[in-house]
C-alpha cells in the first residue's frame, strides 16, 4: 500500500503534521474516493489516528520517499497516484484545505457515519469535540459543496 499511499501525499504536498494525512485518507476512504484503502481509524484521542497508516508513513520516511525539513513534511519521490481513486476533483480540494480544517471534517463524518439515536449531530459534535452548531453548519456546507456520497460499510 505504500506506494498509493505516497501518491496520495503527494497530492497534499507538504505537510504541517502527519495528523494532515491521516485525516486526507480517512476523508478519501469514507467519500469513496480509495476503494482499495482499508485503514482502520479510531478517534480515541480526539483526532483520526490510524496505526497502520502510521507505519506505512514511517516507512516511506525510512525510504527517503518523504522527509522533515523545516518544520513540514516534504513528500521528496514523484509518484503515481492510485489507479483506483475516484473523484480526484474532491481530492484535490480538500487537498487544499488546512491541517484543522481536514481534522473537523473528518470528526463530522465521523459522527455522521456513527450515529447515536439519542443525541443530534449538534450535540455530539459538541459532547465529543468541543464544537460548536456555527463550526457543525459551516462543515456541513463545505462537505455539500464538495458533492460526495459518504460510502456506509
């Protein structure tokens, strides 16, 4: 998996924290964009965290494919994306998007792919990551812009 892993950070280029890029492929993953991808997430710190992406990460950086310089990780190896990713435009522009901005995403669909009967969205945005029905709107506008389907296992 590690060279589409690559390709996909590639796409983000460089990269604030590593937490950038677990939170850009647990968003490919759950729009439907990486099929092939199969990490398993958890939230337990708050954030998407997912071991084996992890590893994967470590290795590329023992590879010399991705280094640490000035602050930043630099993706260093040109490569390929992932023949099997969809909606690349998506990509793309969450790409775009800052560190925070990719995380609160990410914990919205989160919440919306786990859902609790008795709590609103609202509340358990607000219960399990300190945000408030302004930040849960406003993602959820940027996520109807972004015209994707969440994929539902």
């Amino acid at each position: 998996m590690a060279p589409e892993l690559l390709g996909l950070a590639g796409l983000l280029g460089r990269m604030d924290s590593n937490l950038r890029l677990h939170a850009f492929v647990y968003l490919a993953q759950e729009f439907g964009c990486w099929e092939d991808a199969k990490y398993e997430f958890n939230f337990a710190l708050n954030v998407p965290f997912s071991p084996e992406l992890e590893d994967e990460f470590l290795q590329l950086q023992k590879d010399r494919s991705v280094r640490y310089e000035d602050g930043e990780y630099v993706v260093d190896t040109p490569a390929t994306l992932p023949s099997t990713l969809k909606h690349l435009d998506v990509l793309r522009e969450i790409a775009t998007w800052d560190t925070w901005q990719l995380v609160d995403l990410a914990r919205l669909v989160f919440l919306e792919t786990d859902p609790v009967p008795e709590l609103s969205l609202e509340e358990r945005a607000k219960k399990l990551f300190l945000m408030g029905k302004e930040k849960v709107a406003g993602l959820k506008e940027q996520m109807k812009g972004l015209d994707v389907a969440l994929v539902t296992a």
